[in-house]
C-alpha cells in the first residue's frame, strides 16, 4: 500500500480538507496547531503547501511545509490513525524527502517518554539529525506559551546561522 497518489490542497473548499482536518486535529495537541481561521489564512501564504496522500481511494496522511531558498520546514506531517505502524510515514517521507533536494527542517516535541523517543526514532532511521539548538516553538494562539521542541534536520545538522534564518523566519511568516 505504499503506492500513493499526491494531492495538494490549497484551500478549505478543495475535496480532501475535511479529511486533512480531522487527521490535523487528532494528531497534534491545540498548542500544536492552527485553529481553521488561521489555517484559511495561510493559504495565500507564500511558500506554504499542503499536500494529502491517497492510496486506494483512502487518506493516508498529509505533509505540510513552507519553502523557502535555504531550506524546507516541514509544519506538520501526520498519517491517520488507522494507517499507523504500517510504514506509510516512512513511505511518505521518503517520497518527500526524494523530491525536494534542499535542507528540510523540523520539529518534534522533547524526547522524554516512551511515544516522543519513537517519534526521534523513527526521524533518525530516515536520517534526519537532532540539532542542539535551544529552541522554542512559537505560539499559535494569544495567550498561549511558547513550546519547547527539538530542531531535527536532513540531511545534516543546521549551523547557527541557518537556524537564525527559521526562527525568524517562522516568527515572521509561519506564525505571523
């Protein structure tokens, strides 16, 4: 079932929104994700692009990232539920990574229980790199804190100076 076709998304209107939303939302905790204003809103967005992998007619999962000349930050990247453990995240990533030959940049939440150190885990088969940069995701709604995360990057650790770029860059247009 790796097989998989590649759908872009690229407004609440297109046919696979609601199937990206529900797999959005019970994927990642509020403090990790846009609330469908701000998900509407970034669609115009410059560099951002959301793509949904069907594979038999059934959503398999979705990448969502922004591009910019220096690197790819990879937002969010999720399967649904019932296609977890099945190697479709590995699939997916592989693809993606195989068609975007460019520094790709993301986060995960800090390893300290059994389902974050998978997570690092799985990231690092596919030879992504944890980067030692104290980093802190912004928030995504007022009044929230900011997150602390882990900077993982492919296919080589970031410097200090690529690192500067997407913070600010995520302050300044991802989360702005």
């Amino acid at each position: 079932m790796n097989q998989f076709e590649i759908i872009p998304i690229t407004s609440p209107d297109d046919q696979y929104f609601a199937e990206f939303w529900l797999i959005y939302n019970s994927s990642f905790p509020l403090n990790e994700r846009r609330m469908i204003e701000q998900q509407t809103a970034i669609f115009n967005k410059s560099g951002y692009s959301l793509n949904i992998f069907i594979s038999d007619n059934q959503t398999i999962g979705f990448i969502s990232s922004w591009a910019t000349k220096e690197f790819i930050f990879i937002e969010h990247l999720a399967i649904a539920p019932e296609f977890r453990n099945q190697g479709q995240g590995n699939a997916i990533l592989k693809s993606f990574i195989k068609s975007n030959p460019i520094t790709i940049i993301l986060e995960i939440e800090l390893p300290v229980d059994k389902t974050t150190r998978s997570r690092l885990r799985f990231y690092e088969s596919l030879s992504f790199k944890m980067n030692d940069h104290n980093h802190f995701q912004p928030a995504y709604h007022i009044g929230d804190e900011p997150v602390p995360m882990k900077i993982l990057s492919y296919p080589d650790g970031i410097s200090d100076f690529i690192y500067q770029q997407f913070t600010r860059f995520q302050k300044e247009i991802v989360m702005s």
